[in-house]
C-alpha cells in the first residue's frame, strides 16, 4: 500500500467543498477532498421539489459560475443550474 503526504483535507463535496475545492485549484494548493457518497450527492437527490436556493443567485453559486436563465437578484429554482463563467477575482 502507498501513502502520499497532503496538507490540505476537504471533508464534504456539497456546495461548499466543491466551492473550497475550486478555490485551493485555482491557488495551485494541492489538496484532497472526501464525500461519502457520489459528489453533491444529497444536493441532487435529498431535496424537497420546492426547495430553492437560499439566497440570490449572485450568492448561491460556484466560483467561475453564473445562472444564465436567473436574475442575479433572484432566487434560482431547483431545475437552474450555473453554466456561465464569471471572472472569479484573484
């Protein structure tokens, strides 16, 4: 068995880590992240048909991703999903 030294640990691959995840990339931090389950897993299958983000599209979304079909100041549904690249700042 081999074992690789890393300093960074992601626990979780919900918005968050991949959120986290995209940031330490873009850094050049190398990194690991661990989910228990396939990514955004719970994000995709437990979730109520109603549910829409928490807040304004400006806020709920991936670094480097937009909603294309959502007003910034809204609130997307759960059929949107962010598509466009957006300058992510340094």
């Amino acid at each position: 068995m081999s074992s690789q030294e890393i300093e960074v640990l992601v626990v979780g691959a919900g918005q968050a880590g991949v959120a986290m995840s995209a940031h330490l990339t873009e850094r050049g931090i190398p990194h690991l992240v661990l989910e228990r389950d396939r990514i955004a897993e719970r994000w995709r299958s437990g979730r109520w048909d109603s549910l829409v983000a928490n807040g304004p599209a400006w806020h709920d979304r991936f670094p480097g991703l937009e909603f294309d079909d959502v007003d910034q100041d809204g609130f997307a549904p759960r059929s949107a999903s962010p598509t466009t690249s957006s300058p992510t700042p340094p």
